[in-house]
C-alpha cells in the first residue's frame, strides 16, 4: 500500500507588513493581480489524517477561514516574531471543535516568549474563552512526530537570532534565513522541494535576497523551489516571474504542492 500525499498550501508567502503596504501606492501595492496580494508567510501541511501549520501571525484567522480547515493537529513555530506568533489566540475554535489543547511546539526561547505576551492564557484560572494552549519544546536536529507525520526541525540564522526550519521527507521549509550552520545544511540535502525565503533584489543583514536565495536553491538542488516572505520591493508578480531559472517560483497565497512517493 502506497504512502499518503503529503499535502502543502502557502497560507501566506508575505513579509511582516503584509502586501499591499498599508498607505504605500507603489505598483506592486495597487496591483489587481491576485498574485501580488501577500498575507504574512505561514503554511499549512497535510499527511494523511494529520494536519499542521506552520507559524501563527496576525491573517491566521483569515487564512483558516480561506483554507476551509476545520481540524488542526499542531502548530509549530519557526520563532516569536509578531508575524509569526501573534494570531495564536485564533486556536480557540480548534479547541472548542476538537475539546482538546493546542499543542505549539517551538524552541524553548520561543515558549517563553508566548507565555509572556499571552500571559492570559496561563493565568491559573484563565478567563472562560481563552485559548487552551499546550507548550512543546523543539531541540535543533532532533526528529518528533505529529500523527501521521515524522518532522525534523533545524536551525537558521535570522541575523544573530536562530530560528527554526522544518523538513517532512522530500519536503523543507525555511523562512526568515540569512545564514545556514552546517549540520543544518547536511539535514536537508536531498530536499525534493525547497521553500525558502527572498526578500527583495537589496542586501539585507538578517534575510536573502533574491540572488542569494536563488544561489542557495541551485546549492541544495531541489527538484522545485519556492520564494516566500516576499516584500513589494520585489516587483510585481508578472514581471518578476518569468525571469526566474527554471525550477524556481514566486509562490502564491493560496497556491500548493502534493509530494508523492
């Protein structure tokens, strides 16, 4: 009997502010193109009964409600940047559904962090209607399973801080990355397909840039990549794509992937 189809959706594949900028009318901003309208980057996984996300910031509600997910297993997090953590409030109707906590597996600088700027969920008699949140330790390059699926996680670097990347097979995910130790490195050799950030064309002290990023993808040798955390200082969509190598795509909000055997 086969495997399962392990099941991608990009949630989001925007930067912390989001595209369209709020109050920015550049030509990527008032753009009509689906395409160029960014929700802040999150994804979400599907194997079998089992299903994640990646990341929870603030278009989390909306990005469920888009998704038309109704039941999630976990939610993992890469690090503890608003972008990245702050629409965790939003599991409430997963715990209401599934009368169950909402396991959030993180490094532990990172729980830390979610116990502090959502204090009230831990209080000992939280207020009735907070979230119910279990908080899960993450150890770099030390594997873990959610149901159905097996997840290695890994270290990058975001500037001077370590962040987390998320292998599931022939599948890897790294957002917000600027440099890669090499035993991170070694961990995703023989990725299938390749999720990783790009910023825009400029230098930037704490992600990659377009070049940088497509550098990194021609390095690890996926059969497919894909550019997420995408700034409207990229361009717009239809004029950016094409010009990328072969193998190599803007992802979209909304947009997926399915890997097979």
């Amino acid at each position: 009997m086969s495997s399962p189809t392990l099941r991608i959706a990009f949630l989001g594949t925007g930067t912390s502010q989001g595209v369209p900028v709020i109050g920015c009318d550049c030509a990527v901003c008032t753009s009509s193109d689906p395409r160029d309208h960014r929700l802040r980057s999150a994804l979400l996984v599907e194997y079998g009964g089992t299903r994640i996300a990646i990341d929870a910031g603030p278009d989390f509600r909306q990005q469920m409600l888009r998704q038309g997910v109704k039941e999630l297993h976990a939610v993992l997090l890469t690090h503890e940047h608003n972008d990245h953590i702050i629409g965790l409030d939003d599991v409430r109707p997963f715990n209401y559904r599934q009368k169950k906590n909402m396991p959030v597996l993180a490094l532990p600088r990172v729980l830390q962090e979610v116990r502090t700027r959502f204090a009230y969920v831990f209080d000992a008699d939280p207020y009735p209607g907070a979230p119910r949140l279990e908080l899960l330790p993450l150890e770099p390059l030390v594997p873990f399973q959610i149901g159905e699926l097996s997840i290695l996680p890994f270290s990058v670097g975001h500037g001077d801080m370590e962040v987390l990347g998320f292998r599931f097979g022939a599948f890897t995910y790294i957002t917000d990355m600027k440099t890669l130790p090499p035993e991170s490195r070694e961990a995703i050799r023989g990725t299938e397909v390749l999720v990783v950030n790009a910023l825009h064309h400029k230098p930037h002290r704490a992600h990659l840039n377009l070049e940088e990023a497509v550098d990194f993808v021609r390095e690890i040798g996926p059969r497919e990549a894909y550019l997420i955390h995408i700034s409207h200082h990229m361009g717009r969509y239809v004029d950016i794509a094409p010009q990328l190598p072969e193998g190599i795509f803007l992802a979209r909000d909304g947009g997926s992937v399915e890997i097979g055997d």
